[in-house]
C-alpha cells in the first residue's frame, strides 16, 4: 500500500467522517504525506478511534512532541488500550519520570502485554527486586520474549539455579541471542 495513493473510495469514506477509514487512510499516508497522515489521525482521535489515538501518540513521539503524545496515549489507555498503557509508561520513562510510569508498566504487564513484562522485569530487578522481577522475566519469556529468556536465565545463574538457568539461556541462544551464548560458555555449559 506504501508508495501508491489511496484510493477514491477509501478518501471518499475519510472524508464522509468514518473514523475507520480515517485511520486506514492516515496509516496510508504516512510514508510519504505524514502531515496529511497526522491530520486524518487527529480527526479519527478527536472522533474516538482507539486505534488512532495511539496512532496520532506514536507519530507525535517520533517528532518529539511527548506532551501531546502522552495525552492520547492516555485517553486510549482509558478505553482499556493495553498498548497505549504501556506507551504512557514508555513515554513517563523517557522523560525520567519512573515512579509514574510503574503502575502503567504493571498494568500493561498483568494485561499480558510482553514488552510491558520485560520493561516491569528490568525496572523491577534494577530495585534488587528479583524475586518479583523474575516472574515477570518467566512470564514474559513464556510468551517468547527471547531478551526476556537471557535476563531469566542470567537471573536463575546468580541465584545458582544452573539447571533451569541453562534452559532459559538456551531457549535464547537458540533464537539468535549471543550474549546467551556466551552466557553459557562463561557458566562451562557447553552447546
């Protein structure tokens, strides 16, 4: 769909005020139109479309406008948008603002929302809060979060949890991860 232009009908949609077709028409348009693209998201958010509100927060954050992103990931997050909890979090942190981005984290988290595990999983074992860090790092990693596996598996070794330390690590050294694999050889565990 990038790089060619929408359709009539799809403008003509946008333009009678469908929210949807707003959307689909923005997602259109950012390549190579974002201001445009911006505009069609606006009015799709300003209607109530969850989808571009987190939009319009995505395409302001990549332009440095963390107010405004902040403001509309935040009203989606009230319709229950997990993905806009966790951006309010991405958005609290990258401003320095941990303590606020927390209960984000943890909300996305207990939602099921894997990198808002992984995220709670590092603040979480950055406070010496590992025990509670590495159900976050399990749960996440359970989803497939390779990263997730090498934290756990590092976590399960300092503990001296080699057996199910090994598991984790291999489970990410399999799927790419490197460090994993050095992991491994620096514990004497052998591919």
């Amino acid at each position: 769909m990038f790089g060619r232009h929408p359709s009539r009908a799809l403008r003509s949609a946008a333009e009678s005020d469908d929210p949807a077709a707003m959307y689909r028409l923005a997602g259109e348009l950012l390549g190579r139109h974002r201001e445009e693209a911006e505009r069609w998201y606006r009015r799709a958010a300003a209607a109530g479309h969850v989808e571009s509100m987190t939009a319009l927060g995505a395409l302001l954050t990549r332009t440095g406008r963390l107010d405004e992103a902040e403001h509309w990931f935040r009203r989606a997050a009230k319709t229950g948008s997990v993905v806009a909890a966790h951006n309010v979090a991405i958005t609290l942190l990258r401003r320095g603002n941990g303590a606020a981005a927390d209960p984000w984290l943890r909300r996305a988290a207990t939602a099921g929302h894997r990198a808002a595990m992984y995220n709670l999983a590092v603040r979480l074992r950055d406070r010496d809060a590992t025990k509670e860090a590495e159900t976050w790092f399990r749960r996440a990693a359970e989803t497939g979060d390779v990263a997730a596996a090498h934290q756990l598996g590092t976590l399960l070794a300092e503990r001296g949890d080699l057996a199910h330390a090994e598991h984790w690590l291999r489970v990410a050294a399999d799927h790419g991860d490197r460090e994993a694999v050095f992991t491994l050889h620096v514990l004497g565990i052998q591919g």
